[in-house]
C-alpha cells in the first residue's frame, strides 16, 4: 500500500502480512528473564511459572490467529522451546522441556494481523 503521493510509508507498511509484527530474544537461564538485544512490539517479558516465559505485546494483535517462529540458541543439545496453546492477542506463552539452561536464549518472530 502507498500513501496519497505514492510513498509506501511505515505506518501502512506494518499492516502488510509478510511484515514482522513482534520480534526479540529472550533469556532462558536460571536468572529472571529479560530482553537481550532489540525488539520490536514488546512490553515485557516474564516467568509466571517456572519453564515458562510470558511475552507480552505492546500493541495487540488483532486476535489469537497469529505466527510465531522461534529458533533456540544454546551450546547444547537439548530440546527446543515451544508455544503454549493459551496465547491470546496480548501475550503468548514459551514452554522448554529442558528447564533454564545456562547461555540459553530463544529467538521470535511474531507474523499476523495487527488489533
């Protein structure tokens, strides 16, 4: 899409499918969890229960029907984190059979509809 004068400009642009809606990486250590490097539509992370960590957005996605891509990062081979099923369109949860890892972090990638 493009503005009146045929400029595509953010504000339109953040609407396009194939454009990250949210994005970071967070620690998964035995420390409480934080962001470590940029993000994009993250108010907050944290760990409602132990294994858990909670991402929520800054601006809502317009419902629970969205994507989210992770990769996990660590020196060992264990099992990869995964997407709870109770996400909603404010926050959605990362479980690990594996527990907190020292050095572990957890990429994501958010894709869907914008509220």
């Amino acid at each position: 899409d493009e503005n009146a004068a045929g400029v595509c400009v953010p504000d339109i642009l953040k609407h396009h499918p194939g454009i990250a809606k949210a994005h970071g990486v967070v620690t998964y250590d035995t420390s409480a969890p934080a962001l470590v490097s940029g993000s994009y539509n993250v108010a907050s992370v944290t760990e409602p229960s132990e294994d858990v960590r909670r991402i929520t957005f800054t601006n809502a996605m317009a419902n629970a029907n969205y994507t989210v891509v992770l990769s996990a990062e660590h020196d060992f081979s264990d099992h990869d984190p995964y997407v709870g099923q109770s996400r909603t369109a404010t926050y959605f949860d990362l479980y690990s059979h594996e527990g907190d890892g020292t050095g572990r972090l957890v990429h994501f990638t958010v894709f869907g509809q914008l509220a």
